[in-house]
C-alpha cells in the first residue's frame, strides 16, 4: 500500500489546483512522491499551475542593505507568527539592522548571519531578546549577498516589503545613473515572476524536464483527437509550447510591464543608449515572504482525512 499523508493531499491539492480525487490519484501513481505527483497532473493537463514554492502563509518582512556606492547589497526575510507583529515599527528596524549585517556576512549560511554583529550583540542573541519582550516566535529564514567587480544594484520593494528584488548590472555606469531602470527591471521582476534571466541561463535540467512534461501532455490530449496528429506535428507542437513557456520564464525576452510593446530586454537597450554606458542584466534574486511555509489549514485537512477514511 503506498503510503501518503491527507495533508499530503492537501498540499498537492493547494499548489496544483486540481481536484481531490486526482490528487490522491496522482500521490498513488507517484508512489507518495509529491514532485512527482504534480509533473503527472501537469502532464495529464490537470494542473492549472504547480508552484514548487507552495502557498504563500507566513508573515514577517523582506529588508535590503546597499553599500553607500551601491556596489554590494543584501536581501534578508525574517518572519514572524502575525502580520500584526510584521508590522511593529520594532519588528521593521530588526529586519532593517539584520539586512545590514547581511551586508557585512562574507558566508551565504544563515547561521554565520545569526553570529553577525547587531546592536552591540549578534543578529542570533537580539533576535531571541525580541521574541522574549515581543511574545511571538521570530526567525531569520535566508538571505542573500550580492557582489562583483564593475557591477551596481538596485531594488524594489511591493506591498510594504512582502515583496523584494535585488537586480545586478553589469556596468560601467554608477548605480545612481541606473537606479530608475534598475527600479524598473526590478518592478518586473517583482511582478512578473521570471525563473532566468535569459535562455543562456536556463538550467538544462529544468529543459528538460519541462520539455517531457509538455511532451507527455501534448501525446495525451493527441491520443484524444478523434483523428490523433503525426508524431513529426506534436514535436512541433510541444517545440511551440516550449518558446512560449522561455519567453514567460526568461527575464530578458518578457514583454515589459510599463510598455508592451518593448521586451525588457529592449528596454534595458533603449534605457543604455540613452545613458550612453552599456548595461547587462546578470542576475536577481526575488524573495516573497511566506513562500513554500505552509500554515495549518485544519478545515482542510479535516476533509482530507475525512475522504480517505470512506
């Protein structure tokens, strides 16, 4: 008998879209394996979406630190139990002193952030001073650092701080002179959800994953056709798809946000020869609070369980 949880079902349920049944359908085809699980549902055309980060629950904020020539930057999340917590004036300059030790951390562990220098202490003993004057459980769950010789940064920050992107250019320019398309690119990425900055980044193994799972949907729904496609015409098929679903997931070939009629990557073009400095788009980082932390949701689970039982 394979062995799988109702909150199984449910979490598969909630980052998939599909329906209960299918869900326990695809948990027992994928022998319990959620990833797999969702590449079957997908590949079956049963799942609207499949967002490995899971649902968005816990709160807390999204903070950045920038050295004075915007040379280095850094992006923390710390998280809290409540919005309302998220919210306390004290709770937002934690976040703002966390991101600045961020800043000064050579390691990318967020156990060497904790032992980082805070407030005459480390980031790791304020923050549990915090959660003993505050009340509510707190942590500092990742972090990124940002850095290279002839690169700038800049940022963008949505709904007061669920949401934020660092972008890094590569330019002879100074951050000021890029801060507005830094600002924007930023925007989009905040929007737009991108996975790459561009098809040369793409990484093989999410190719070719992707290319099976459209693979396997597009010879399903084939083999449905009252008069099924030759083999040569679903490659095709899928090859279509495949250019469609880069120019969503790349950065740098999504149409723009502020101008459809521009891609971002003619934008960021347009954006340099006006300066008159070239500039390159060479990574971001985008991180929305709560993302893949799931809070209980009994109601839910009760019904799960309450399926699997008849």
């Amino acid at each position: 008998m394979v062995n799988f949880s109702a909150n199984d079902v449910k979490d598969l349920r909630e980052r998939t879209g599909a329906g209960m049944m299918d869900c326990k359908r695809a948990l027992t085809e994928a022998e319990g394996d959620v990833e797999k699980a969702i590449d079957l549902l997908r590949e079956k055309g049963l799942a609207a979406a499949a967002k490995k980060a899971g649902r968005i629950a816990a709160e807390g904020l999204v903070g950045m630190a920038f050295s004075e020539d915007g040379t280095q930057a850094a992006m923390v999340e710390v998280n809290s139990e409540t919005d309302f917590v998220a919210k306390n004036p004290e709770f937002v300059d934690f976040v703002a002193a966390v991101a600045k030790a961020a800043l000064g951390t050579c390691s990318d562990e967020v156990d060497a952030l904790l032992a980082a220098p805070c407030e005459d202490a480390t980031v790791g003993e304020v923050l549990t001073a915090k959660i003993a004057k505050i009340g509510e459980n707190m942590s500092v769950r990742r972090f990124v650092r940002m850095a290279g010789e002839g690169k700038v940064y800049a940022s963008y920050t949505h709904g007061n701080g669920k949401i934020g992107v660092l972008v890094e250019m590569e330019t002879a320019a100074t951050a000021a002179e890029v801060a507005e398309m830094g600002r924007d690119v930023a925007m989009q990425i905040a929007s737009m959800s991108p996975l790459f900055v561009s098809e040369a980044d793409v990484d093989p193994e999410y190719l070719e994953k992707e290319t099976h799972i459209q693979m396997q949907l597009a010879l399903n729904e084939n083999a449905e056709l009252e008069k099924p496609k030759p083999e040569e015409i679903v490659k095709k098929m899928v090859e279509g798809r495949m250019k469609k679903i880069l120019k969503e997931t790349c950065l740098l070939d999504q149409a723009f946000v502020k101008d459809g009629d521009l891609s971002v990557a003619q934008y960021v073009e347009n954006c340099a020869k006006a300066l008159g400095k070239d500039v390159k788009v060479t990574a971001f980082a985008r991180y929305q609070v709560g993302e893949g932390i799931e809070k209980k949701q009994s109601n839910l689970a009760e019904e799960v369980a309450a399926m699997n039982a008849k």
